[in-house]
C-alpha cells in the first residue's frame, strides 16, 4: 500500500455529505421512536457508522498497512468492551433496598417507606 494516497476532493465532500445525512437520521430517530432503550441503541449504531467513516477516510486508515489496520481494530474492539461493561451495570441496577432507608435515632429505627405516589411518604418508628 502506498504511504502517500491522495484522496480527491470529490471522496471528501461524499463522505461529508453521508455524514450531514446520517446526522439527520440521528436526530429523526430520537424523535421518532419512543423507547429509550432503541433511541440508544439506534444512535449508537449510527455513531459507530459515522466513526468509521471518519477512521477510514479521514484519518486515512483504508490505505494504511495492515498493521495500522489492527491497530485501529484493537481500538474498536476496546471500545466495544467498555461500552458491554458500562451498559452491563446500568442495566442491572435494581431499585435500593429498603434498608438503605433505615436510618437509626438514637434506640429507634426510623424506616422511611418508598414513595408513594398517591400519598406523602409515611415513616414508622420502632423501639429497639
């Protein structure tokens, strides 16, 4: 491969043109859909699309060597990993435990039950 390939001006404005177009599609999927879960997952993909428009033809990784290629993959890959480990603990967060609401006063417990939403929250105290 040649360390030297001139990408034409031509390449340039396509691919930013592609880029202004998936930013729309970005933008139009957010207010389309109503689940959260897919607006994420639906910007991501397109994130991950316009992120190796760029790797590849910007940052000219397409007439790189092979080696930039692993390299480039490798970081792909890492951050495949990070994302799967971050949305692995968000999505198995339960809501607290109701005893992180206890709250101990003195020789009394004072436990603090969930919210309610038709009601205030109501406290009971309890005598140790």
């Amino acid at each position: 491969m040649s360390s030297h390939h001139i990408i034409s001006a031509k390449t340039y404005t396509l691919i930013y043109i592609v880029l202004m177009v998936l930013l729309v599609v970005t933008v139009g999927g957010d207010l389309m859909f109503d689940s959260a879960m897919f607006r994420t997952s639906f910007a991501l993909g397109i994130a991950v699309i316009k992120a190796l428009l760029v790797v590849l033809f910007f940052m000219h990784v397409r007439y790189s060597s092979r080696l930039t290629w692993v390299f480039a993959g490798a970081a792909f890959v890492w951050l495949f990993i990070l994302f799967a480990l971050t949305f692995n603990d968000y999505l198995t967060r339960g809501t607290a435990p109701e005893r992180l609401f206890e709250a101990p006063i003195g020789g009394i417990v004072v436990r603090q039950t969930p919210v309610n939403p038709e009601h205030e929250p109501s406290s009971v105290m309890q005598r140790h």
